[in-house]
C-alpha cells in the first residue's frame, strides 16, 4: 500500500506525496480539492405562470439576500420559458430576457416558496424570493419593482411568427456551467424582462414561468 508523506491545507486544496506502488517507485505529488464551505441549505424557488404586463419593462422574479444576513447565497442556475398566445411580426421587439444584480429589497409583487432539495434542511430567514405573479395566469396586485443594477447575463426572448405547427420548448438558461453568482448581504438578482415593444411585444395574454436554484452556505 503507497505511503503518504507531506500532507498540507492550503486554501481549498490538500496537497502532499505519496510513494508508489513498488519498492522501486519514487514520490508523487497529489492535490485534493476540498470544498470550503459549510453548506446549510439548497433550495429551488418557482413562479406562477406570469402574464406579460404589455409594458417596454417588467419585473418578473427576483430572489434577495437580507442586511446583516448571516449566510452567503450562491445562484447556480436560472431559467425562464415563456408560452406565447399572439402572433408577432418582425417589426415587434420581444423582450430581451436580462439578469441583473440589485440591492434595495424589492417592493409589491408576490412572496413566493422557497422549496427545499434536501427537506432535512431550513432556509435561512434572510433569504426571500419574490414574482409578478400572485397565482397562476393571475398578475400580482401591484407590479414588482426592483431597482436594478448591473447586467450579469442577457438573451433575446423568442418570436411566434406564424399560429400554424406547434411552439417549441424554448427555455432559456441561465448560468449552467459557469461560476456561480454569489450574493452577499443586501444584494440579489432579478428576471427583467426589457425594451420590448409597448403593448404588442410582451402582451397580457402571454404567460412567463421561471425558476432558481441557489445554495446557502457559510465559510469555515
């Protein structure tokens, strides 16, 4: 059995060497990567299906991390989808789909969810997710209102140019594959729907349905 000499700690990594096998064989460096959190949560949150609200901009989700928040919170994936009910020409915009950061805590719209991966485990209290709907094809009573900051991912939502066939799957996702957004105290990301054209471009009779996963954790 292979010896093991040197073992360190060094930042998210165990480092060291080990001898081979054989008699004969030298020392090898090995690395283990070691995760450098105390996860306390993992959790998804999901809309209603949201009616567009047949503005240039709309608020359709958004998930918020509290001051003095106690916990840091990692978005691992976002995705949106859309169901449209009205034929578009080309000279209608739809909605740029934009992930954006933000601090102030969101006002009006819906308080949604939040549901457990593993239901052995509690979110913490700093942790809210919010949408312009209060149920389904039902628009909140008053719009959600963030104020926005930076762009952290954006894609052109679809266009249905014709009513004939049938509409494909069209979800977008976001942030797959690549680093998680890490959210801090007093910070979140919101689901903006932009620059669309007035009326005609996100109408009322279209439907929006999201979703986020995110982790709650905290650093030894």
């Amino acid at each position: 059995m292979p010896d093991i000499d040197s073992t360190s700690v060094s930042g998210v990594e165990v480092r060291g060497y080990r001898r081979g096998a054989n008699a004969t064989d030298g020392w090898d460096q090995y690395v283990i990567p070691v995760e450098n959190k105390i996860v306390s949560y993992r959790g998804r949150v999901t809309s209603f299906m949201t009616p567009g609200r047949a503005a240039i901009v709309q608020r359709v989700m958004a998930i918020h991390n509290a001051t003095g928040s106690t916990v840091l919170v990692d978005v691992n994936r976002i995705k949106v989808d859309i169901l449209q009910t009205a034929v578009k020409a080309v000279t209608v915009i739809t909605p740029v789909i934009r992930i954006r950061r933000f601090t102030a805590i969101p006002t009006n719209g819906t308080t949604l969810t939040k549901v457990p991966v593993d239901t052995t485990l509690s979110s913490d209290a700093s942790v809210t997710a919010w949408g312009d709907a209060s149920a389904d094809n039902t628009g909140s009573g008053t719009t959600l209102t963030v104020t926005v900051g930076d762009v952290l991912s954006q894609t052109q939502g679809p266009r249905v140019f014709t009513a004939v066939g049938y509409e494909p799957v069209d979800t977008a996702p976001f942030f797959i594959g690549e680093p998680d957004i890490v959210l801090r105290a007093l910070e979140g990301v919101v689901v903006s729907l932009e620059a669309a054209t007035v009326t005609t471009g996100n109408p009322a009779t279209d439907r929006w349905t999201m979703s986020i996963d995110w982790t709650e954790y905290t650093r030894p």
